[in-house]
C-alpha cells in the first residue's frame, strides 16, 4: 500500500500535480481509477498492465516499486515487538522509501524534490540527534551541504557552468545529519568515484557525449544506502580502498 502512494509521489511531484485534490487517474485518457483497480500489484495483473479504458500501456514500475517496498518492509519488520524496535522500523523504512523515490524521479526526470529531500532531512535530524552528539549532527550537515555548494561555486567561476544541481547539495547536506564529517566526505568520494566510472563507461561505448548531463542522484543514493543498511559491509570497502 505505501509503495502504491510512492508511486503516485514519484508520478505528481515532478508533474505539479496535487497530492491531495486530485483522485487517481489515467495519464493518458484522464478515466478515474476504481479502487478495485489501484489494488497493489493484483490490479496490474488483472488489468494485464493496460488502463481499463483506453488500453494504454501502464508502466512496469508501477508494480515493481509496490514489491519492492513490500520486500523492504518485510525484510526489515522486527523479529520481536518493541516501541524501540518499531521507532527504528519506521525510521529505516521510510529512508528506503524516500530513496527510492529519489532514485526513480532523479532518473526519469533529473530533478530531487525539496520536499522529499526536507522530509529525509527531518528523518535524519531526528534519529541523528537520538544516536549521535550533536556535533557529529551539526558538523556533518554542514559539510555535506557547505563542500559541495563550495565546490559546484568555484566550478561555476572556472567553467561557467553549474556542476552539481541543487538537490544534490541539498540530499547531501540532509545525509550529513547521520552519517557525519567521516561519513558524509566518504559518501562524496564514493558517490564521485561511481558517477565518474558510469559516465565515463556510457561517454566510450558512445551512449551520450561529454557535454550531456547524467542524474547524480542515484550514485549518492547507491552509496547512502549501503552506508546506513549495511554499515559493517561498506566499512570493510572503505578500509580497502582508502586505508581508513
């Protein structure tokens, strides 16, 4: 169920369309959706992914990302019921879900929404300031949000172009609050590092040329989330390749 609301998040924000005033409806002939037919992952397949009435195509994401945070929320429900087990549930699901989110928008549309990347910041804060002192909090932000906003500056005065869109800075300031100045200088290096190997390899087998632009996003994603899920695992990564 709340990855058949991702899905309408990730449809509405880029596309200024209401989350509140207005009812589900085909993007193609504009019919309302019935509730029978807006049924997590049955529906889809009832419908054999066609819109009811003009017989328009619906996308394959739409069901993915409902089995996905249906996975998610599976794999990461607590074995034994706690009010401390179900705050950390409800944390570490909805950054998955926010990731996602951002993932999917930034590929389809190149932009990171204000409003999602607020939201994971007040996730962030909050759980942060409960974990962490409050300068890991306070000086993490900053450098996550203050290096890249330095750097895509002075790349500006060199080059004359904007070299990091603003939502990136932004997601990255908002990631800053939890993982730290460690944290958030390794998620940059990483997050660089991946983006430039992906560029690079689509620049030779001739997929896009230097002057294209790429989302960004999904590398900063890629790297946050291995970093919060699986802390042990990209600890021993970074161990190997930058000694520390």
């Amino acid at each position: 169920m709340i990855g058949s609301f991702l899905n309408a998040v990730i449809y509405r924000l880029p596309n200024n369309v209401s989350m509140k005033r207005t009812r589900s409806h085909c993007p193609s002939c504009d019919k309302l959706i019935f509730w029978y037919e807006n049924i997590p992952i049955l529906s889809y397949l009832f419908l054999r992914g066609k819109c009811s009435g003009c017989k328009t195509r619906i996308s394959i994401q739409y069901p993915i990302v409902e089995l996905i945070s249906g996975i998610a929320g599976l794999l990461l429900m607590p074995k034994t019921f706690s009010y401390m087990n179900l705050f950390f549930f409800v944390f570490y699901f909805s950054v998955f879900e926010c990731f996602l989110a951002l993932f999917i928008i930034d590929l389809k549309h190149k932009i990171l929404p204000n409003s999602i990347n607020i939201y994971l910041a007040i996730l962030l804060l909050i759980f942060g300031l409960i974990r962490f002192p409050v300068t890991h909090v306070i000086f993490g932000g900053g450098i996550g949000l203050l290096f890249p906003l330095g750097f895509t500056y002075l790349f500006y005065l060199i080059k004359g172009k904007v070299g990091l869109g603003g939502g990136d800075i932004k997601l990255w300031g908002a990631l800053g609050l939890y993982l730290g100045i460690k944290g958030i200088v390794i998620n940059i290096f990483f997050s660089c590092f991946l983006g430039s190997i992906i560029g690079v390899s689509y620049i030779v087998i001739k997929k896009m040329d230097k002057s294209q632009a790429i989302p960004f996003g999904p590398f900063i994603i890629i790297v946050s989330f291995v970093q919060i899920f699986f802390p042990s695992y990209f600890n021993e990564i970074t161990r190997l390749v930058v000694g520390f």
